[in-house]
C-alpha cells in the first residue's frame, strides 16, 4: 500500500459499460475510495452508456472515445470493451495522455501488441493487462517463495481451466469467432490461469499443441491442450477448456522439493491454495486475486510513478504463447518462442487467416 502522504487522485473513465464493467470494475474502483474520481463512461450503445452512468453516478457519458478523451480528459482510462477493439482504444487513451487498464485478452496478435508498444514509448504512458489472478496474496507469496530457490527449482506443472459454457453463452454476437473473440477458452477463460502458470514459472522455450471444436456451434476451440518446456528445463501441460460440467481451475506446480496447489473456480484468497510440506511460510495476509487488488496494485505503481506489473514484456509472454499455441496446435509442428515474426502469418492473427474486420 502506498504511503498516505504520496497518494493521488485519478479520474478514471471506465470504455464499454457492459458485464464486467457493472460486476467487477466499478466495485474495483469504487473500493479505491479517494484515491479515484469515476468522471465519464463510454460506450458505442448509447442506451448501455446513459444507464450505466445513471446507475453508478458516473457525471458524463459519451458513445465515442475521442469526445470522452477530449472533454472529461481522464488521467486512467479501464477497457471494458470486446477483445478486439482492445488495441486501438488503448492506443487512443495513450495518445491523449491516459494511462490504460485493459480487459484481457490484450491484443489480438503479436503485431497488435508491437503496435501497442510503439504507442506506449511515444506517449510515456502505459497499459496494463487485467490478469487479477496474480494480485492475490497467495500468488505473489508463492511467486517469491518459487523465485527463492528454497525449495528447489520448478520440475513439472499441470494448468487445467476446465470450465462449462452453454449454448447461450455463445449467443453473443462477439463470442465464439476470430475476428472479435480473438480465440476460445485459449485466449479468453483459459488464459487468466495459463499466464499465473507462465508468471509463477518464468520464460517458456517451446510449445506443441493440439485443439477441438468440439461441442459448440463455434467457429473458435472449444477446447485446447499444450504441452510447454520453459527456459528453466521445466516442463509443463496446460488444458483450457469451457466444456467441463464440473468445473474446476486447477494449478499443480512441482518443485525439487515442494508440491503447491491452487484449487478455485472464479478467484482465489490463500484457503484455495495448499502445500505438501508442514511450516513452509504462509502469505502474510489473505488477499482475493481479484480486480479490486489489481486496481490497488496499479494505483499504488502510478503514486509511484513506475510501471505496473502486467506491461510490456509481461504482457507480451502470454500473447506470443497464445500465438505459439495455435500455430503448433493448426500447423503441427512444435513452436520456439521468438520464431512468429512478420511475415508469419500467425504474426498477424492468431489462427493465421488475414484479418477480416480491419484493425478492430
Ligand atoms: N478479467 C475477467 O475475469 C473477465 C471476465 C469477463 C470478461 N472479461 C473481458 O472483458 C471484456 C468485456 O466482456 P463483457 O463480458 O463485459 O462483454 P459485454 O458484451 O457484456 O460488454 C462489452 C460492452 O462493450 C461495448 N462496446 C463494444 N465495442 C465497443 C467500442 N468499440 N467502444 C466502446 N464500447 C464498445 C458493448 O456495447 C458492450 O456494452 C472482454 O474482453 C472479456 O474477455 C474479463
């Protein structure tokens, strides 16, 4: 937490006023108390804007993001938007001088995120990535624990996000495609265990990978398995799936001389993890990884004025593993990570075809 003294106000714009705005960010904010001013919503549904802005007592509400940027000027700009707009609404809140809170996933190809980088360096400004599962007390516990060597380095893991989505589910008109999902489980539920796993584990080498449709009348996975070998010579299988009836997100991770286990389904506090080792250190607190720790997190780096944790080549591993999946997955052939480079094709969108809406 950061010291009272340095603590700052920041007018926060909340972009795309649907689900995971209402239920997971305005309670975020909201929690942040003083140290957030909510001063305009946006959405390209005027109805959704002007309901959500009365509903939370939001002042201003716009349908463009050039008219919310020049008027209510906000200092922090949350994306709550589907995945493919992602990209170039960041870069328009990084050109007007906004920091950004993106939802996951972030970009829609490693070329989009390089565009996303280029946009960052120009304006001093930066976007992070929602991956709140890492901001639990828990997870940073483990992650230092992992990282300290004391129990040994990190041998095999398993990352299972078997989840259940009905047909309805998919009746929104943005799931289940390329173009505006950008994916299946891979890129949208599995992906928030998949980069704790890559996070608790470090840089990854190599991935062969398989994937179905298998249940759903979709045109993305509905299921994906990989296996990776990371830098460390650890070794690791990662299963994402949404056809699960019994759901579970399983985290196994072995080390030399340790066995850690995280067992959840939406999000975790420390009774979801345990360990095989009587005494092992326990985190200090019991935090939810949850959006509210993550705003905090990322208030507290701004009043710092450093740069929040999931940036740059922290947001980039999960995007080029995505990336690396699909292609070993539709090409067969196992994948180096930094061999998907222009003009790969899977360099510019993650099933490899050309893009067909444009830039989002
Ligand atoms: N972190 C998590 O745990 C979590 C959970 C659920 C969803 N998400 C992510 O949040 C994002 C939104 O998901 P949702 O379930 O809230 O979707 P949703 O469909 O309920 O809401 C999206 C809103 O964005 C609006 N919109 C679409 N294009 C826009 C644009 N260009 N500019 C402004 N508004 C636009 C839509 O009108 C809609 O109101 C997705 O990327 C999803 O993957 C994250």
């Amino acid at each position: 937490m950061a010291n009272p003294q340095t603590v700052k106000t920041y007018n926060v714009a909340i972009v795309g006023t649907g689900a995971i705005a209402a239920s997971n960010h305005v309670p975020a904010l909201r929690a942040a108390g003083d140290r957030v001013k909510l001063v305009a919503a946006m959405d390209v549904d005027a109805t959704r804007a002007q309901e959500f802005a009365a509903k939370f007592e939001i002042p201003q509400w716009f349908t463009d993001v050039n008219a919310l940027l020049e008027t209510a000027k906000p200092d922090l700009v949350v994306i709550c938007t589907p995945p493919a707009t992602h990209v170039d609404l960041s870069i328009a809140c990084l050109e007007a001088g906004a920091h950004v809170l993106c939802e996951k996933p972030l970009a829609r190809s490693i070329a989009d995120f390089d565009r996303l980088i280029e946009a960052e360096k120009r304006s001093g400004k930066t976007v992070s990535t929602v991956f709140q599962w890492r901001f639990g007390s828990a997870a940073q516990h483990y992650k230092k624990l992992i990282d300290s060597g004391e129990y040994g380095k990190p041998l095999v893991g398993h990352c299972l996000t078997l989840w259940y989505r009905d047909f309805d589910y998919y009746a929104v008109p943005w799931r289940g495609k390329w173009a505006t999902e950008l994916g299946g489980p891979t890129m949208g539920h599995g992906i928030h265990l998949t980069d704790l796993f890559l996070w608790l584990y470090g840089d990854w080498d190599e991935v062969r990978a398989m994937m179905g449709t298998l249940d759903r009348p979709i045109e993305v996975e509905d299921v994906s398995m990989a296996l990776v070998r990371f830098s460390s010579g650890a070794m690791g299988s990662i299963t994402n799936s949404v056809l699960s009836p019994r759901q579970e997100t399983y985290l196994r991770l072995d080390l030399q001389k340790l066995t850690i286990e995280l067992s959840a389904l939406y999000s975790a506090n420390n009774d979801h993890w345990r360990v095989n080792v009587p005494n092992v250190p326990q985190p200090e607190t019991n935090i939810t990884g949850g959006h509210t720790a993550q705003v905090v997190a990322l208030l507290d780096s701004l009043d710092r004025g450093e740069t929040p944790l999931v940036t740059g080549n922290e947001a980039r591993r999960i995007i080029e593993f995505s990336s690396s999946l699909y292609k070993s997955a539709i090409t067969g052939t196992p994948v180096q990570r930094g061999s998907i480079a222009a003009p790969d094709p899977f360099y510019y969108a993650m099933n490899g075809q050309p893009v067909e809406t444009g830039r989002g």
